[in-house]
C-alpha cells in the first residue's frame, strides 16, 4: 500500500514540475508573415471572419468555439494597423469559406470594409500521450491550430495566406483544456506583430 501510495505521490510531483517547451510553426504559402508590419492604418476597415473545421471527433465544440472567439477579440484588440471599428469588427463565427470569394468582397465593399481576415481554427486542444515501454513515459501538450487568409477588398489581392500552429507541452505534462486559449492568443499576437511593436 505505502507503495502505491509514493507512486502516485511520484506521478503527481512529475506532472507539476514537468518540463514543458513551446514550439510555433508557421506555413505560408503567400503574403506577409505578419498582418501588421509597422504602417499604421494601412488596412483601413478590417473585418475579422472566424470558422472552424473541426476533426469528426472533436469534443465539446461549442466550448471551444466560445473559447477562441473570446481569444480572437483580445488578441485584435488595440490592432496597430488598421480599424476594427464600424463597419469592420469581429463577425460571429460562420461558414465564411462556403461563399464564393469574389461574393464575399462585393458583399464588405458595399458595406465598406478594407480588409477581410479569414480565421479558420482547425485545432484548440490538448493532448495526452503514453509509451508502453519500461519505464512507462507519458506527456501532454496543448494545441492552437489554425489557418488565416487576409485578402484587399478594393484589388482582391492576397495580403497573407498562412497555418500556424503553436503547442507547449512535455513529458510528465497533464495539461487542461482550457489552457489551450494560451496559445491561441499567443499565436495570433505573434501573426499580427504585436510582440514586434509593443
């Protein structure tokens, strides 16, 4: 008994004091590798248009979706280069890719919008992993996975077409759920340049 008993004592101070690292990955396939780069009010009137494209086994979608909303507005808060203001701002979230894109920038020309971001989030979880060998190891990571799209309403131009993946985790990590909005909020800081401009 007192065997087990330091055994999950041993467990529990692993998973506290585990070794955890973060890591950001960025796949770009056109555009800038930031949305703001130091020209202030270049993008005018910016909408921001969140979707997600979750696995067939996601749990607790709903959760997640509020989670990374919230995160997308603190994020784009005080955004440097350009205004979220009336008639631009942060949409609830929809099937914005759905539309045809020449259909969404008529649609935000008439309303007068500047910019579109599309923000596709595609994972906002945490990970739990074991290997079955002796010793047996385990470790956790949280996840922000996501896609973004930002295109010129008046040319049609795309300004940044990009993945970003961000995770922090390790061995002997068990981490909640909830801290999977870390980073997403770290990530889209890190896109939009903030952590250059601050």
């Amino acid at each position: 008994m007192r065997i087990i008993h330091l055994f999950f004592i041993l467990i529990l101070s692993l998973s506290i004091a585990g070794c955890a690292s973060t890591s950001m990955k960025t796949y770009r396939a056109a555009g800038k590798s930031t949305i703001c780069d130091g020209n202030n009010d270049a993008l005018g009137h910016i909408v921001v248009l969140p979707e997600t494209a979750w696995r067939n086994d996601q749990k607790e979608p709903a959760e997640r979706e509020s989670m990374a909303l919230e995160e997308i507005k603190n994020a784009f808060q005080g955004l440097p280069c350009g205004s979220l203001s009336a008639p631009g701002g942060i949409r609830n979230f929809s099937s914005w890719s759905s539309k045809p894109e020449s259909e969404l920038l008529k649609q935000f020309s008439d309303e007068g919008v500047d910019t579109i971001i599309i923000l596709r989030i595609e994972e906002l979880t945490p990970y739990l992993y074991f290997t079955f060998s002796l010793p047996i190891l385990w470790g956790g990571s949280n996840e922000a996975d996501f896609r973004i799209r930002m295109l010129s309403v008046k040319t049609g131009d795309v300004l940044t077409d990009m993945r970003v993946r961000r995770s922090t985790g390790g061995p002997f990590n068990i981490r909640p759920a909830e801290w999977s909005r870390d980073e997403l909020n770290a990530a889209l800081h890190d896109i939009i340049g903030k952590g250059k401009m601050e």
